[in-house]
C-alpha cells in the first residue's frame, strides 16, 4: 500500500527541461517511477530522458493519463504552475520550489482543498515509496522497503535518518518530506492520518524543528487517533531566540516554538523523542 | 522585512487608513515649530520602545529640539535612534488592536481585533480577542465586520469608521504581501478611529514584487550581512566552534549534538543543497573571518556527493589557508573516497556524528 504514492503514480514533471527538472527526472525514472510527461511552456514536442514534453497540462494529462505533478518551476510562476494543475484534475502536486511567496502558498492551497487535491510543499523535497515510486528529489540510494513511515520538516535530517534506519535494517512504508516554510499544503496532522490508516505502516517516525506550533498541534492528534508507536526527533534545542535558522519557519519568537515545548508536548502524547537523530534507529531496533 | 513604524503609516495612508499627519527627522534641527503639544517616536525595529524611554511628548519647540538631541542616538535594546518621526499628539478616548496575521494551523489569513489595545496583544486574555480565519481567496466579507465591531462594543457610528479600516488593513496585508499588518494601538479620537501605531512585515519571499520599497537593512553582525549578501544562510552564535552543514535542519541538529558533548557552536552555516565548489569556497571564507577554535563540517551526501565537496574544502583551504583545525563528519554517497580526500591534508575525518563531535569538542578546549 504505502502512502500517497505508488505503483499507480503517474508523475508530470512541470519545469522538466530547467537544470533541475532534468537531473531529477532521471533520478526519479532511475527510482522506478513511472515518469510519464513533461511540461514546459514552449517546449512541447521535445523529450527530455525519453520523456515527452508537452505546452500545458492538460495536454500532457489528455494524452498521458498523468495523476501526480511534481514542480520545478521558478518561485514567481510556482502558483500559476500548481493551479494549472490543479484545473487538470491532478489529485497530488508535489512542490519543490523555495521561497514561494506566502500569499501565494495560502491561495494555492486553499484552492486544492476547493477542488479536492492535495499539495506536499512548498520548499520540500518530496516523497518515496521504496519499492514503488518517488516523487521528489530525496536521494535514491538511502531508501530500504518496510513498515516504518516518516514524516519530516526538513531535508538533508530526513536523509541522515532514514539512511540510519536503513543501515540498522530498518525499512520505510513511505518518507514524506512535508517542507520547512510556515504554511505548508500537508501538515503533519495529514500525513500521520494516512500513515495510522495504511495497513502497511507499523510504526512512524516524525522528524520536527522549532518553529510554529505544528509538532505541539501533531502531538494532540497523536495523543486521541494515533494507535501506532511514533518516534519523534526536534531538532533547534540550542538555536537563540529571533535568529531564523534557514528555513523560513524555524525561528523562535517570544517563546513560541521551542523545542523544549515540543519535545515535552510529544513526550506527554506517548511519543518517543531521541536525543540525536540517529538515535531513533536504535529506538525502534530495540522495541 | 520589517518595516520602520514611519514606513508603515505612510503605506497604510495609502490604503486609506487615517494615520497622524508626521514628518520624520535625523537631527534635531529639522524640528518644526511647535503649535500645541507633539510626540517624538523613535524608529526602532523592535518592541516596548515607549517604556524603554524612546517615545517623548513636548509642547515647544525648544523643548523637543532638546528632546530629540537626546533621543537620537540613543541605544534601544541594542538598536540605536538613527531616526524620529514627529506628530501632533491625539487626543484619545480609548485604545484597539486590530491586526492580520498569516495562520500557520489554518493556512489561511487571521483577523485579530480587541477592545484592549495598546497592550502586547500576547497578554490579552483570549476571551477578549476577536478572531476569525480569513480565506485567502474569498477575503473580508461584511459579516466578519459586523461580528468583529459586536465583539468590541462598538455603535453604528464607529462601526461604519471601523469597516473602512478593516478593508484598508486587508488591502495592506494583501497587497503589500505581509506576514503581520498591525495597528497597536487603533485609537477612538473625536474624529474617528486613527492607527496611532503601525507595524508591517513584509514576507522576505515576496520582495521581488515590490522591487520599488525602501529596503530596511536588519540588524546583522557585519559578517553575517556578508555572507547573506552571497546568498548563504549564516547565524553568529556565541561559542567557538564554527559548523558549516547541508541543509538547514541537519545544521540545527548539529549545534544540538555538539551542546549536548558540551561544545558550544559559534556559527550555523547551511552550505544548502549544493555541493557547488564556489559556494564552498565562499563558505570557508566567511567562516575564517568568524572567531572561532576548531571548524566542525557536517555533510550527508545524498544529491550532495561527498567527494565533491571534500574537493571544494581542500581547493578553498588551499587558496586561503584556516588558522584553525577542521574535523569533518562525511557520511553519505562516495563518503569513503571524502573522507580520504580531507585525510591526505590532515584533516580528520569521521563517519559517525558522535565520533566526529567528540573530537571537534576536544580541539575546541573541552566542555
């Protein structure tokens, strides 16, 4: 089963011939995903990695039968390119791009919500199912098929931790990178949901930062629908108050967002918190 | 972006909300004559400016030529007075809050308003704040207005002035694309509601929309403003040992591991997704500059391959050579042939985080 995507994915790649678009193209097919179109307005007819490239969505969905997006495109046009999609009838849009206006994220997501789609980003590096599909740019070689799903803020911490699972023999169901800005088009809440109803998902891990209250607000949902043993890293105990720590949503202001709330909320909730990230390998080895 | 309170008011002049007719001024001299009473507020980015000394009143204009030479320059919570703006004093008969947010938890616009202004909106207990979720496609609709002035006590009268307002404050928020529009407080004056104060972020992400705003340089260390000015994320910390990481969570739970083996991280630098030669250079470079004892690199390789950037340390350390040791911790894709590019310079290199940490922690002077 896994989450979100599978074997029946069907991946558009908006933005495919940038740099990008192409290198993980590649990576993706590389995956064993079933990459089946691209999209670049004004490119239509070429191929990019065997993969041909259409001028509009639609056109590529019409001909392709194209279920999930994944976009490259450039912060100014992320919107347009998400609501394109969107107006397709793709049910999953997986957006990579960085520093999308917030304005923007709020109007694109309230839109997919609307029309009954699903956003992953924006600024996050996507999803995998190991053994089936990705759709995103985590590296391939990390990812090991099993029953532990993973639910992450953040990018290169979700890749040191699932390499470390994997390494102590530990297999993924499905590793969702949910993205580090403030307003994200799946929240933890969401993703943990799928997780406790996916047969194939036994335990979860959940890899947070300070910033916002979303760890806090996941700690609630946990504590009432959760029934599966959660793991839990926060990274941020030792950032200073009002300094941003590189994602636009890790920053601690007036007391708000601090690990230690997280950390305490989690741990009220049920939920194993590790001290360092590899840590939660030998946590779940050992129960 | 945070904009200066002067800034503010004159945007939100513009979307039609009243605000005091000011001027702002740099030295004392530019003070205008005095006719009745005037206030003199500092243009500081940071709150609690008024019980930190930085808002006077004066009724001549000899005394608030005296009181701005005393005001400019004046440090407030590490932030110095470059800068005054100068307005006739209102008459108030009571204080409002009334601000729009970007809502994480919702993901949607948030309209705050309270009959307590004039107060941290913080300590106002939440049974007396007014707030509703805004869609970002729909926006303000007239019974969110009527709701919010019922909340706040309002009449007719007022709530006909307050709807202007609200309207005003959303064009602000929408159009300017902000995290916070505020106005702490809305004051009730004879003549109406007024924004006695305002307060405007404008998302960072959005700026090239609004390539025409006075840009407001943040209080950064000069280092920190030069490698944010080559696009790496860069925090000055207070410990001695500089970590450079890919990625920006990993970079966090970096310090965090070096805290908990009682070292203390004097920078948080997030090399990114690149393992782009340049970039690295330019990273040591900024990081030589950062007073610091012991240089600690934390790199998972999973796009990033580590030989790559084993190759740009070693370029860029050999170009300008470190007056500190560096221990790498290199896991990841082509880590085996990272770690021996680092060795063959004498650079210590380590696959476990905890080994390496243990390591940097030691060369740094122990806990």
């Amino acid at each position: 089963m896994a989450i979100l995507v599978d074997k029946n994915t069907k991946v558009l790649v908006q933005g495919i011939t940038g740099h990008q678009g192409r290198y993980h193209t590649m990576a993706m097919k590389e995956f064993g995903t079933n990459v089946v179109a691209g999209v670049t307005p004004g490119k239509g007819g070429q191929k990019v990695e065997g993969v041909p490239v259409f001028n509009t969505v639609q056109e590529a969905v019409n001909e392709t039968g194209a279920n999930t997006s994944i976009v490259f495109v450039p912060a100014p046009f992320t919107m347009d390119a998400v609501l394109e999609s969107i107006d397709a009838g793709i049910k999953l849009v997986v957006t990579i791009t960085e520093h999308v206006p917030v304005h923007d994220a709020m109007k694109m997501i309230s839109y997919a919500k609307m029309k009954g789609s699903r956003i992953i980003g924006p600024n996050c590096p996507g999803l995998a199912s190991p053994g089936k599909a990705k759709v995103g740019i985590l590296p391939n070689l990390i990812f090991k098929e099993g029953n532990v799903g993973v639910v992450s803020r953040s990018g290169t911490l979700t890749y040191e931790i699932v390499n470390s699972l994997t390494e102590a023999g530990i297999g993924q169901s499905t590793t969702v990178g949910i993205g580090g800005d403030p307003v994200i088009g799946s929240n933890f809440i969401e993703i943990l949901d799928l997780f406790e109803k996916d047969p194939e998902t036994e335990k979860i891990v959940m890899v947070g930062e300070i910033g916002g209250t979303a760890e806090e607000e996941a700690a609630e949902f946990i504590k009432e629908h959760v029934s599966k043993p959660v793991y839990a890293y926060i990274a941020g105990r030792t950032a200073p108050p009002g300094k941003r720590m590189g994602h636009a949503g890790a920053i601690v202001t007036r007391g708000r967002g601090t690990a230690e709330s997280k950390i305490r909320a989690l741990e009220s909730a049920g939920v194993k918190v590790a001290r360092i990230p590899t840590e939660i390998a030998d946590m779940i080895k050992r129960d | 972006m945070k904009l200066y309170e002067y800034m503010a008011k004159e945007i939100f002049r513009k979307h039609g909300i009243p605000v005091p007719e000011g001027y702002v001024i740099e030295n004392p001299e530019e003070i205008k004559p005095v006719h009745g009473e005037v206030v003199l507020k500092s243009q500081v980015l940071v709150g609690g400016r008024g019980k930190a000394g930085g808002i006077k009143f004066a009724s001549s204009t000899e005394e608030a030529r005296k009181i701005a030479s005393e005001l400019l320059g004046m440090d407030i919570k590490g932030y110095k007075v470059k800068k005054l703006l100068i307005e006739p004093k209102i008459e108030i008969q009571k204080e409002y809050y009334l601000s729009f947010i970007v809502d994480r938890s919702s993901r949607e616009a948030m309209l705050i308003a309270s009959a307590e202004g004039g107060v941290e909106i913080e300590s106002v207990p939440d049974e007396k704040l007014f707030k509703r979720t805004i869609n970002p496609l729909i926006g303000i609709q007239p019974n969110v207005i009527r709701a919010l002035s019922y909340k706040l006590g309002l009449n007719k009268e007022q709530m006909k002035d307050i709807t202007k307002i609200v309207y005003g404050l959303w064009s602000v928020f929408t159009q300017e694309d902000a995290d916070l529009a505020e106005i702490n407080p809305l004051v009730l004056t004879p003549d109406g509601f007024m924004a006695a104060d305002a307060k405007l972020i404008i998302n960072d992400d959005s700026l090239f929309r609004h390539a025409d705003m006075e840009k407001v340089e943040e209080e950064y260390t000069p280092l920190e403003r030069k490698a944010r000015e080559r696009g790496i994320a860069f925090v000055q910390l207070d410990g001695n040992i500089g970590v450079i990481a890919n990625g920006a969570g990993l970079t966090m739970a970096t310090l965090d591991v070096l805290s908990l083996h009682g070292g203390k991280a004097g920078t948080f630098l997030d090399l990114g997704g690149t393992d782009d030669p340049e970039k690295v250079k330019q990273a040591f470079e900024i990081i030589g500059e950062a007073p610091i004892d012991v240089v600690f690199l934390n790199i998972f390789g999973g796009i990033t391959k580590c030989d790559t950037v084993a190759k740009g340390v070693v370029d860029a350390i050999k170009e300008k050579p470190l007056k500190v040791p560096i221990v790498a911790r290199i896991k990841g894709v082509n880590e085996e042939e990272g770690k021996e590019i680092l060795r063959k310079e004498g650079i210590g290199a380590f696959s476990t985080l905890e080994d390496a940490v243990k390591e940097a922690v030691k060369l740094a002077g122990g806990a």
